[in-house]
C-alpha cells in the first residue's frame, strides 16, 4: 500500500520522533510511505532508510494558498497513493483542498490526525474533513466529537503514538558505565529510591503539586530522591534557580535534582522505582508513560490524561485522584516499598501502526 503522509514539518522533538517511528514502521511492515512536508533535520534520517521526500511549506501559512494547492495536488495525483494520511491543522486544511480538486472517483482515501487539545477555529475545517479523524487520546476525541460531531463522516478513532520495542526493551541490561557516569555526577543518588517527574515544568502546573507530595513522603524517609527531568522555560538559569528555591522552602534541599532534558531516558526509567507522570486534563500524549512502563517502571497518572488512559489498560494501581498529596505519597511509597510486575502491551509502535493501517484497509474497503 502507498501511503502518503503529510507533516507540518519534521524537526526533533517529541512530533518529530514520533513521525520518524510512525514511518519507519509503515516501512518494515511491507508499506510504502512517501512523505511531504517542509523539511526538517530528521529528513536526512527518512531517505537514510530509503523513503522519499517531497518538500513543501505546509508549515507556514502562506499569504497566497492556491499556487501551493494546486502544486500540492498535481504532486498527490501524480504519487497516485491509496492513503493521504496528514497531521496538524494548516497542513490539513491544505491537503483537504488539493484532494477535493482531484477526481472524486479515483482518489486516495483521506485520513486526518489531531494529536492536541484546542479552541474550536475555522482553521479546523481541513482536521474534520478526513474520511476517517485519528486522535491520540480519549479526551482529545471526546473534544472533537462535542465541536464538530455533526460535521465529521464519523466520530475519531482513538489509535495514540506509542513508543520503540526495540529503543524500550527491558530485556536488555543497562550498562554499568552509565550508572557509575551518573553517581559520578550525582553522589547523592547512591542508595536511594529514585522517583522521575516528567510534565510540564511550571510550577503554576503539575511540578508544584509533584514537589509538595515529594516533600509530604520524604518525612521519615532518607531513601527517597526526586529528579525532575525536562527543558526549563527558555533554559533560564533564574527559572531555574526558581524551581531550587521553592524545592528549598518545601524542605527538600538536598532531596530534589533538576536534571534538565535528557537523552538517557530509558536508563533512567528502569533504575527509578516510580514514574510521576502528571498533566492537565485531557493532556494528549502518554508517551512518557508508555516508555516507563515499558521498561517495567510503575507509573502513576491522573486518570483524565492520555497516561491515565494508558494505564487503565496496563496498570490501573498506578491512577491518583487529582490534586491530593496524600493519594500520590501514598501510592508512590507503596510501589517504591513492593516488587511489582508489569505487563505492557498494546501500545508499542508496530501494534498501532496496525491498527492504523487496518482502519486505512476499511477506508478503502468502504461501499
């Protein structure tokens, strides 16, 4: 099957990396995936593995569309795919006009892809207009089916990214290398019970909360370290300093580290003993959580995010009320206190890839 995908654009981040995986498993798994989009640095990584790049700004909105519809439409009649598969809301509303201008009884089937919460715009009519809406999670459907239910051919299809069997596998052993390079740098980590935070670093967010339940759980207990893992706001040293000074005022100097991004995350979700993985309501990606999991480190979620979700099928120990400390301590030190087996399946790369590709086989199936 041919299968036009369409991004924005493909640069690092957690879109860019999970375009690259989606990809790359349309690949091994016998497809052919052609890919549009405005470029990027993970471009180099597609024809590496030998999938061809169109390039396109369907990045930017341009002060004049047509020319680039009927440029992107000649391109999609000329690739004569099976599937047009396309992500984020310009590069739908784009897409949507070149194929209704291609000959309505010889055209690809249209699949749309909406991976975030938003406010209800105009711009969404491309997002709608697939023959058939993906959404990465419960709540972001739900929010599709409340605005646009009348409009859509049918209400969105749950398939969320998922995450590398071979990046998070567990089998594997973590080098030893790594753990003395980290107690090397952090000396403090020797002997203790770790617990990740990963979110959003705000802490008008869920960091704060994270801190305050980090703080309620370490009374009495010298074996528990908390690291904060993401990129600060705008990498500022005052921002940061700002997160150390309020750790300090809830009395965790000492017991709290701001790690910043990193690039280890699979050693460091199976050398910690629990995964904080807190969001808004209806947060969209859980991937963190997957990838935790995965690596048979316990997780615990509020159960309205995309992680909550994921844990109601894999481990539903790990889901908290919102916003109380007691609940998060207390399931927090229960898992750090107990061996506990995880079973992660379903939500790996090569079993949503199927998924997705079953539902473009009843796309085109269709009467």
């Amino acid at each position: 099957m041919r299968i036009v995908q369409v991004w924005p654009e493909l640069e690092p981040g957690d879109a860019g990396k999970a375009a690259l995986d989606f990809i790359q498993a349309l690949s091994q798994q016998g497809h052919e995936p052609v890919v549009i989009s405005a470029g990027g640095a993970l471009v180099a990584r597609l024809k590496l593995h030998g999938i061809q790049h169109i390039q396109l700004p369907l990045n930017k909105k341009p002060l004049w569309s047509q020319p680039l519809v009927r440029r992107l439409t000649n391109i999609l009649a000329g690739l004569q795919a099976d599937i047009i598969h396309v992500h984020g809301r310009l590069a739908a509303l784009l897409t949507s006009r070149a194929w209704r201008r291609m000959d309505d009884v010889n055209r690809p089937g249209l699949v749309t892809h909406v991976d975030s919460n938003r406010a209800p715009s105009r711009r969404d009519a491309g997002v709608i207009a697939g023959e058939r809406v993906i959404a990465t999670s419960l709540g972001v459907a739900n929010q599709l089916q409340a605005h646009y239910g009348k409009k859509m051919v049918s209400p969105a299809s749950v398939i969320p990214w998922g995450v590398g069997a071979k990046e998070f596998d567990r089998s594997k052993p973590i080098s030893g290398q790594w753990h003395l390079r980290l107690l090397n740098n952090y000396p403090q980590l020797e002997g203790k019970n770790w617990w990740l935070y990963s979110g959003d670093l705000s802490l008008e967010g869920e960091l704060g909360f994270f801190l305050q339940g980090l703080a309620y759980s370490v009374r009495g207990r010298e074996d528990i370290m908390g690291l904060v893992i993401g990129k600060q706001q705008k990498d500022d040293l005052r921002y940061i300093r700002k997160l150390e000074l309020y750790a300090q005022e809830l009395g965790l100097e000492g017991r709290v580290l701001f790690l910043g991004a990193r690039q280890d995350m699979r050693e460091l979700y199976a050398s910690s003993q629990v995964l904080v993985s807190l969001a808004r309501p209806y947060e969209p990606c859980g991937r963190n959580a997957m990838a935790a999991l995965a690596m048979g480190c316990p997780v615990i979620a509020y159960k309205d995010t995309c992680a909550g979700e994921v844990l109601a099928h894999c481990f539903p120990e790990g889901i908290v009320e919102r916003k109380n400390v007691e609940a998060l301590s207390e399931a927090a030190l229960a898992l750090t206190d107990r061996l506990v087996k995880i079973e992660f399946h379903s939500f790996y790369n090569e079993d949503l890839v199927k998924q997705t590709v079953n539902l473009y086989h009843e796309l085109l199936d269709r009467p």
